[in-house]
C-alpha cells in the first residue's frame, strides 16, 4: 500500500524480476488500515515501513505522531496472533524511543505486541560511535496479542 505510484512501479517491478505474487494498492495508508480494520481480512503479516519521518529535529514531534498513529492503526488492524513488522528509518528516533511509541501504540487500541525481535541495518551500514544518527532503521518484528 503506498500513495506514491512511482514507488508502486519500482515495488511490481522488484516484484517480477524476483518472481514472487505480491498484491500492491495504490491508496493512503491510514485509510486502508481503517478500512481493514472494520472487515475481515486474509492478513496474516503487516508490514509498515514509512519514509524517512524527521530529517532535522525539528520535525520529530510530527514524526513520533505519525508513527504512533502509523502503529496504532496496524496494531487494530491487525488479526489475533499476527505478525506485525514495524520500521522506522529516523536516525534522530532512537531504538528505545521507537520500542516506547509502538508500545504507546498498542496501549492505545488495548493490544498487546509482543516484541520477537530488534533488528536494525545490514552490516554493511557500519555506525560510527561519535555518529549515533547512522544507526538509522529500527525493525521490530512481533505478535499482536488480543481481540481489537
């Protein structure tokens, strides 16, 4: 689901030079999620992985809102049981940050997620220590507990 078309293009191409069936929807995200939310759905995995939210500081309120409001209707949408894979690609977020506003999330639809793993970029994303920023892409890969 994306409502960038461009993005879209690149996604089916992927797609077919990997050959693997994969359904794409052009729509906004937030309205999709409500929309699943309200009927019954095949999903067993969601995956959401917005753009860069916060290049400069400040735009982080408006990133940790968009995030809590990206999870939080993912995490309702989500049947019992599912796996639900969160990103977030801001080096300004950190790891315990976004654990905290996915956990906010979650509180806020009365779900629990039960965090299976922390992942972040490949190796060959080194992080410099005096460079904590480079450290960019959280993954949380986890279980949605409870009935919406």
């Amino acid at each position: 689901v994306d409502l960038d078309e461009d993005a879209l293009v690149h996604a089916r191409s992927n797609a077919a030079i990997n050959a693997v069936d994969v359904g794409f929807v052009h729509a906004d995200v937030f309205r999709f999620l409500k929309d699943l939310r309200e009927k019954e759905h095949p999903y067993n995995v969601l995956v959401i992985d917005p753009p860069k939210l916060a290049r400069r500081s400040s735009e982080l309120e408006k990133a940790r809102h968009t995030l809590i409001d990206l999870n939080r209707h993912a995490l309702a949408a989500a049947r019992p049981d599912s796996i639900v894979v969160s990103c977030c690609c801001a080096g300004l977020i950190s790891v315990g940050e976004f654990l905290e506003l996915v956990e906010k999330s979650a509180r806020r639809v009365r779900r629990a997620f039960q965090i299976l793993e922390v992942r972040g970029a490949g190796m060959d994303h080194p992080v410099s220590p005096d460079f904590p920023e480079g450290r960019y892409l959280t993954v949380l890969v986890g279980v949605v507990r409870g009935k919406p």
